[in-house]
C-alpha cells in the first residue's frame, strides 16, 4: 500500500490498464462498451488527469469490476482530501496561505459549472435527473471548412471543396473561429466542452496549444438582455458567475493581455438583427484590444453572411451532420446515460434491448436516419422510442409533436407522483401557456425573458382559463411550467428561458400561425417582423419566415414613398432590399436572402403602386404588386455583382411584397412616417427649385443684355 499512497492515481491508471489487458479488450472496444471518449478514456488509462466518478462507473462497468477500490484510489488522489489528510492541523494563517488563488478557484468554477449536458428525455419522471457528465456524454463532431480563397472564386468549378475534419483536429491551427451550425447541431455542447477540458487541463493533444488557457464562456442570448456588452472587467458579473465580486482588480484584463484568454461567443443568431453590427463592433474592438485571446463564436447559417468576421481573421467552421457511425455511437451513449439513471435491472435490461432496435431501425429506414443527423433530434428519437415501446413518428413535424406530448404529459410512472406545487395541467392548457411565452421571445427578438415578463404573461392568460387560475397563482403556475414540463428552465433567478431554442421556434410559429396576426401573404406564406423607423420616415422591416417547424430569419426591406423629387406618377412606394445605398453593392446591409443556392440575396429597388392591390384579376385570384423591371440577386450580400434572379425568387418575392405593402399601408404609424419622408423630400424639392430658378435668373441676365445690345443696334440704324 505504500506505493499506493505515494501514487494513487499511477496506480488507479495501472489497474484500469490491467483490466483492460485481461478482459482482451482494444481502446476502440473500450470506448464503445463505455459510450466516453477516446481522449476520456486515453487519460484514465494513461494516468494523465483525474477521471470523474462517472467516468470510474461506466470503466468499471464495461470492464466487469468492482468500482469501489477504484473509486478509493481516485478520492485518495483527489488534491483536496489529500491535503486535508496531511494538513488537519495547520494555523489560521498557514490555510489561508495555502488557499488557492482567485485563478484556481475560477477554473474549479467553471468545470463545475459547466460539467454536465441536459439529456432530452433521458429521464422523464425525474427531471432533474435529466443530466449527464459532460465527459461521459460529449460527442466529437465533424466540422467543415471552406478553403480561404473560397469567396474569391466567382464560378461554381473554381470553388474548391470543403475540407472535413473532427472538431479538435479542425480547431487545432485556429485562432479565432467562427462557428456555423443548425439548431441542435452541438454548437454550444462544443464551446461547453472545450470550457471544461480548458479549465481541468483535459485538452487532447491534439489542441495542446490551446492549453493552460483561462476560459470565458459568453452566451450572448444573456448578454444582450442586460444592455451594453460587457467589457472584460465585467465579463464574469454579467453572466452571473458567483465569484465576479471576489475577482482582483484587473485580473481579467491581465488574463487577456497575456495572450492566455480563451473566449467562447455563444449564439450572434440570437442578438436581434438590428444589434448584429454592434455585437461585431464589440469583437472587433475586443480583439483590437487584445490581439492573442483565443476566440470562438457560435451562429446559425443564415444569421450573419458569409465572412462576416473576415476582416478580423476568422476561420468559418461549419457542423457537419452526423454520421451513420456518429449516429450510432450517440444512441449507445444516450441509452448508456439512461442505464445509469435507472433503478431496476429490468428497466435496464428493456433499455439495452430497445437500443439494440433502435441502432437497426436507424441504419435500416433513411428517412429516420436523416431525422437523426443532430445530437437534439436524435436524443428525441432515443427518447421517444423509450416512451412509444419502438414506435416512432416518422416526419419532423410529426417528431415535435410526439415530443411536446411526452415530456408534457409524461408517461405513466410520473402521473403517479403528487404535483409538489398543486398545479395539474392538460397538455393542452400547459402548450397554450408555453405557446404564449415562446410568442413573446419571437415577437420581440429574445431568447431569454424576465421572471417578471413571464409571471405578466402568464397572468394575462389565466382570466380566460378558469380551469387553471382556481388551481394556483401565476406563480404557482410558472414554477409548475419550469419545474414539471420539461421544455422551460430558470438559467437565474430572474430569468427564464427554453431548455431549447428549438422549441422555442417550433411553439413560437405554432402560436403565430394560430393567432393570424402576423403578415400573410396571398400564397399563404407566413411572416413575422420588427419595423422600426428610418431618420428620413423609411418603415425598415427584419423579416422572418414562419413555418410550422421554425422561425428563420430572412433579413431587412425598407419602404418609403417614392424618392423621385417630380414623379410622374403620384402614390408610388419604394421598396428596398436591404438597409444602406440603393445603388452601391459595398454599402448594402441585411440584404433579404430570398433567393436561390446560386443567387442566395435578393437586392435593388423598385417602385410598386398600392393601386395594384385594388385591381380586378381576371381569375378571381388576390391581386398582386407589378414590377416594372427584372428582380436582381447576388451570390453574396456585398461585393458581388447582381444577376437577374429566377422566375422562382421573382414570385417568391413579389408575393411577400405584396403581403409587406398591404401591412405598410394599415400600419397607424404610416401616416406619420410618410409625412416625415415628404418633409425630408420637400426640402430636396425646394432646393432643386430654387436651382431651377437660379438658372432661369441666369437666362434671364443673358438675355437682358441681348436686348440691351440689340437696342442700342436698333437705336444706331434708326438714327442713321
């Protein structure tokens, strides 16, 4: 034992490798028996860091031992029992000594903090078990990368192909990144892991120059709520971390100006557009500032345009859809995450044998495979095959549905359990209320909302369900949603948001389309919108699309009367794709991405008569706006030349024009915009007439002195 004491974590490391050798088992066995990682699983074996208790658990497992004695080497090389071992009677003064610096005890903080992933489904009768060790869980994914001379290429043959890797080995020569990915593809679960690797010293080798790094995860969906973002002094108060009034003055700046930063943007899809421009002013200041942190920053696709943060030197890394492989490596993780949360052998073993199914229905039915190409969607499926006994929705729709009903309703394990807040909601009432504050988030750009909004929210919905409000307040009922539902949390005390952003989307649409008040189009489309108005009196709309499945950005139009000083046509409206210049490609901004794969932004301006909307059709149909000239696209949304667009996008976006014009037109705000628009006109006006007279002023001096000369002519020849 006295080797043992010297060296705990040797040993613990000698005796996993020892049963490894005995039991013939390879590390690719190994990982696949334990559902961890290879880098996970090289560390314990190595003894390269201190493996997590449930890192020991699933090792023991898979290896067929007995935990205990593992668990007893890993807390005896635990540094704080240790040094609580060796020390018990140490003064005052030499603790305090020995107390680690602010530096320590941040990085502790954010392992802990960051240390677990929430398992959709993984246990619906207790929520709150609903989590997995980050180590135990974590999936590498595959990240794609476009060639740097992509942009350059203006032909489809001289674009090159994207260079495919996994997600270390793509980030191992970056320095800054800016990372792609849909929702629920594993973006922020990536920045979540290299927080906790970063901050334990876990970094494969791999990224080895991104160790000994200071960690500074950013979610902007909390950032933007509070005002202004945040300087580094307040990076820590601003995401609520515990510690912010202990950190020593200056720290953080130091941390950064060493070049030891490592700082993790979390979701530029989830700042309103407007706030986009500013939210990259504030990177590029930042970076400006502090030119040797490590950055990556997180975004849907369509959120910001291709090299959007070139300028600052970012890579573009895009997640790739999961593999058949990865497919199959995340159902046994999921299904292993389950085991460990259950408490019979029985459930256990129905656990193994509906994960056995569920890797042969994947592999064998396409569409199902397709469904499952993103962690999110495929936790869903693992947890709806659990709850349905095998049966499985087979569209996506059909998959969000199927969804809210069970982690709503719960299966019947959980009926049994007494509400601890005296609420029972039907899963209609419960969607009706989760439907309002998603509409809110949507309506009003937001990801995350004050407990305050969403008790009003709720209070405001209550008079119209008798049913609820006898049971409880809306406080009550808000605990209920956050507590039992599966769908919201409290990510602060005053805070709520979606464990999702996916459901948020999906309930969100599902309420806009219900509530028939946001723009609809002739062809039935859908959309939302934020107006604001322009210096000038523009009516400037963020557009979105709204689907049963979603809400998707689409980008910026701005109407105002027509801009002509003199028309020749009274009434006319124009219309511009895009915030900036109507003619300079290099001043565009949030051009609309309406188009097709080749020719993505709708851009240009036209002139459209309201009096079109007013007119007879021939077929009875819902009249629509006239252009008077092509529709234009653009492969990017600055700096590339436009081409005429395809019949397709010219109706797409004629239809949504004419939705947009009809809005623009029973808006109480349009009359004060156009009076403002007319007054920046008339003085336009005034000063072009002014010009015009001073030309004829002009006119009218030459030709006085013409007449003065032909007087005096005349006066000779009649005096002669």
């Amino acid at each position: 034992m006295g080797d043992v004491d010297e060296d705990p974590l040797a040993e613990l490391a000698s005796r996993l490798r020892t049963l490894r050798v005995q039991r013939g088992l390879q590390m690719g066995g190994l990982q696949q028996r334990t559902g961890l990682g290879r880098t996970t699983v090289s560390q314990a074996l190595n003894g390269q860091a201190l493996p997590s208790e449930a890192t020991l658990v699933a090792l023991a497992k898979a290896l067929g031992a007995d935990v205990e004695p593992l668990l007893a080497l890993r807390n005896a090389a635990s540094p704080v029992p240790q040094a609580r071992r060796n020390y018990p009677q140490l003064v005052r003064a030499t603790r305090l000594k020995a107390q680690p610096s602010f530096e320590e005890r941040y990085l502790r903080y954010v392992a802990e903090r960051h240390s677990q992933l929430t398992v959709v489904g993984l246990d619906l009768s207790r929520p709150e078990r609903a989590r997995w060790p980050l180590d135990a869980a974590y999936l590498s994914l595959e990240l794609a990368e476009r060639p740097e001379d992509w942009l350059a290429g203006n032909e489809e043959a001289n674009r090159p192909s994207v260079v495919v890797k996994r997600a270390e080995h793509a980030l191992a020569n970056c320095r800054r990144v800016l990372l792609r990915g849909l929702a629920g593809s594993g973006k922020t679960t990536l920045l979540q892991w290299l927080a906790v690797a970063t901050a334990r010293n876990e970094l494969p080798e791999e990224l080895a120059d991104w160790r000994g790094r200071v960690p500074f995860v950013l979610p902007l969906r909390t950032l933007v709520r509070r005002g202004p973002l945040p300087e580094p002094h307040d990076f820590l108060s601003a995401v609520g971390t515990p510690l912010a009034a202990s950190q020593p003055e200056g720290w953080a700046d130091a941390v950064l100006d060493r070049g030891e930063a490592l700082v993790l943007v979390d979701g530029i899809d989830e700042v309103p557009q407007e706030h986009r421009g500013a939210t990259r002013d504030w990177l590029e200041q930042l970076l400006a500032a502090y030119k040797d942190a490590r950055v990556v920053v997180t975004t849907r696709p369509s959120a910001v345009p291709e090299g959007w943060l070139a300028s600052s030197h970012f890579t573009e890394l895009s997640v790739r859809p999961m593999s058949a492989a990865d497919t199959g490596v995340f159902v046994h993780r999921w299904h292993t995450a389950a085991q460990h949360s259950s408490t019979t052998e029985t459930e256990r073993a129905q656990l193994h044998d509906l994960e056995t199914a569920l890797q042969v229905t994947v592999r064998a039915q396409r569409d199902l495979a397709q469904l499952s190409s993103t962690p999110l969607m495929c936790a869903l499926i693992c947890a709806l095959h659990r709850d349905r006994r095998g049966h499985l929705p087979h569209s996506r729709m059909e998959l969000y549905e199927a969804a809210l009903s069970m982690l709503l309703v719960r299966r019947d394990l959980e009926r049994s359990i007494d509400d601890p807040e005296g609420i029972q909601l039907t899963e209609h009432q419960s969607v009706q209320l989760l439907q309002r504050l998603a509409y809110w988030l949507i309506r009003n750009r937001q990801t995350e909302m004050e407990r305050a909004t969403a008790l009003a929210l709720i209070g405001d919905a209550l008079p119209a369900m008798q049913a609820v409000a006898e049971q409880g307040t809306r406080d009550q009922v808000l605990t209920h949603l956050v507590g039992r539902s599966g769908l919201l949390r409290q990510p602060t005390a005053d805070t709520i948001d979606f464990v999702h952003r996916t459901f948020q989307d999906y309930l969100g649409a599902k309420a806009a389309i219900e509530a028939h008040d946001f723009p609809t189009t002739p062809a039935g489309n859908t959309y939302s919108y934020a107006v604001e108005t322009g210096e000038n009196g523009e009516a400037i709309y963020d557009l979105s699309r709204v689907l049963q499945d979603g809400v998707f950005p689409i980008g910026t139009i701005v109407v105002h009367p027509n801009w002509e000083l003199f028309p020749k046509t009274e009434g006319l409206l124009n219309v511009q794709f895009g915030k900036g210049s109507a003619t300079d490609r290099h001043e565009r901004t949030d051009a609309p991405k309406l188009g097709d794969m080749e020719l993505p932004y709708v851009v240009g301006s036209h002139l459209v008569n309201p009096a079109d909307l007013t007119a007879e059709t021939d077929n009875g149909n819902a009249p629509l706006l006239k252009f008077r000239k092509r529709m234009l696209g653009a492969a990017f949304e600055t700096s590339a030349p436009a081409e005429n667009a395809s019949p397709e996008t010219f109706e797409k976006v004629r239809d949504l024009v004419t939705g947009l014009i009809t809005t623009y037109q029973t808006d109480k705000a349009t009359p004060a915009r156009q009076a403002t628009y007319t007054k920046f006109l008339n003085k336009q006006r005034a000063e072009a007439t002014q010009a015009q007279i001073n030309k004829l002023d002009d006119k009218a001096q030459a030709l006085a002195f013409m007449r003065a000369e032909l007087v005096e002519k005349l006066n000779g020849y009649n005096a002669a």
